[in-house]
C-alpha cells in the first residue's frame, strides 16, 4: 500500500450530470460546494469556512517566494532501486508512474528564492509523488541545501507534507533521518535559522527527524502530523485516543509546536521571523568586530 492511500481525505461527491466533475469542490468541512477557480485563488483554503485543503507542491513556491525569484536546484537527482524491490508493482514502476504524474524526478522541489527580498533556501515536498515519501534522492537534496545555505549564510525554509520514509528503499532511506539530521547542526553551528513547515500530513520518518529540528515549528490549521497512525497507537497502548490527537491545534495546546499559521499568513510570519533571526545574527556579529 502506498503512504499516498494512507492518508487519503473523504472522497468529494460527484455533481450534477449536467457539471464538469473538474470545475467543482466540495469542503470537506463545512459542506459549500464552490467553483474550482474560486478556491485556487484563495490558494486552497475554503473561502467559506476557511478550511485548509491540500495544495500542489508548485503553488506552495509560488505562495511563497517572490515572484519569478525561485530558482530551482538538482532536479536531475532521480531514484534508484537498489534492493530491486517488488511488492504488488516493482518500484522502478512506482518512480515511472510517480514522475508521469508529477512531471518531476523526486518527491521534493529544492531552491533557492527570495522571501520579502530575503534571500533563502526553499524545500518544498510533493505529496503526489509517492506520498511525498523521503528516500535517497529526497535526503541528498536537503543536505545540499543545508550546505548551499551555510555557504550563502542563508536561512533555510522547509515545507513537509509526507507519509514517512520510503519503504522500498528500506534502510536507505531510514539513513537519510540521520543524515538530513546531523546536515542541520551545520546550521546551529553558524547560527543560520531553520523553520520548518508541517502541513497535512507530516507523518513517519520526516516527522521523526528533520520536521522537529527547526528552530521555529509551524503547522498549518488542522494538518495531519505524528509519527505512527492513530490505530496503530490506540492497538499499541489499548486505550482511546483523545479528540483532536495529531492535529496541529492538539499540537500547539501540548507544546509540541511553536505556533499554527494559516497559509495566507505563511509568507509574511516566515518573512518576519528570517528577518529577526537573520538581524540578531547581524548584531552578534557586530558585537564580535567590536570586541576583537
């Protein structure tokens, strides 16, 4: 079963016969059917409830950076299949199936841009590509920004929406937790923030790693976010699970994240936070020249 299956919405109900099934969206929360145009620019959020659902990896660098400022790196990286590996597909078909759909090599979009004319590296996961699992090429690409943001003495942004590791790469991908990890203290080392963005959903290995390592946590309005499915605990620990449990709200309440941010608001509180960050970064440098 593919992470993507895991973590399916309610499927939308069909319209009228006489309706194109694309130019309709039904809200998941509150029920308003609306048209589709209606809800793209609003950049997915239900313009009647303010529910946020799920958007393409490509509209998330485009909320986000400066117009016609990203600049995209190793998009050349592609899969391997080491273990040849096989379950009800071959996983060599999973990536061809993966890479027709999403027009790209990988389950991450990995550049640089600028956010507020603040320069930063941006990661962004696909959730269409194989449910935006974290394998060997997703790994390498965030090391590679890490490194590229400490050259440049950048900040570093990262936006996760995925299942997990990828389990037809097996410990191959399980390695890139701690290799994405141990990349990070590059950052804290020469002060460089690191925010990270959970969206819906953050689960598994990319929950377990990286997405918990930002100096700043945010989440999206009621994003998916864990580690093991809420069967698997509530089996796991015999007992019910509270209302909300793996929701950012549950999250924030709890001190697990630092703050939720709706996603018209995702540009200027990243802005706003690189800027102090980066400005504190500024004056501790300063201080340094002053004393030598």
């Amino acid at each position: 079963m593919l992470f993507s299956d895991l973590f399916k919405r309610r499927k939308q109900p069909q319209p009228q016969k006489n309706e194109s099934p694309s130019h309709w969206i039904k809200c998941d929360s509150c029920g308003a059917l609306m048209y589709y145009k209606e809800v793209e620019n609003q950049y997915n959020v239900c313009p009647k409830c303010g529910y946020h659902m799920r958007i393409s990896a490509q509209k998330r660098v485009e909320l986000l950076s400066d117009k016609d400022s990203f600049v995209s790196y190793d998009e050349n990286l592609t899969p391997v299949d080491p273990l040849k590996f096989v379950d009800k597909k071959s996983y060599r078909k999973r990536i061809e199936e993966a890479k027709e759909a999403t027009k790209r090599n990988s389950a991450v979009i990995s550049g640089e841009c600028k956010i507020d004319d603040i320069g930063v590296q941006l990661v962004v996961f696909d959730f269409k590509f194989m449910g935006g699992s974290l394998g060997s090429v997703e790994g390498e690409m965030i090391v590679r920004a890490v490194n590229r943001a400490v050259e440049k003495r950048q900040g570093l942004v990262i936006v996760s929406a995925s299942g997990g590791a990828r389990m037809q790469e097996s410990t191959f991908s399980l390695m890139q937790m701690a290799k994405t990890s141990a990349a990070l203290t590059k950052l804290s080392e020469k002060r460089l923030p690191f925010i990270s963005v959970l969206t819906d959903p953050t689960m598994g290995g990319v929950s377990a790693s990286f997405a918990w390592l930002g100096d700043i946590i945010m989440a999206e309005p009621e994003a998916l976010i864990g580690f093991a499915g809420q069967r698997v605990i509530k089996q796991t620990i015999g007992a019910d699970l509270p209302e909300g449990f793996q929701r950012s709200e549950f999250l924030l309440k709890h001190g697990l994240i630092d703050m939720i941010v709706k996603r018209h608001d995702m540009k200027k509180t990243i802005s706003y936070l690189l800027q102090c960050f980066l400005e504190h970064k500024k004056s501790d440098l300063a201080n340094v020249h002053h004393f030598a």
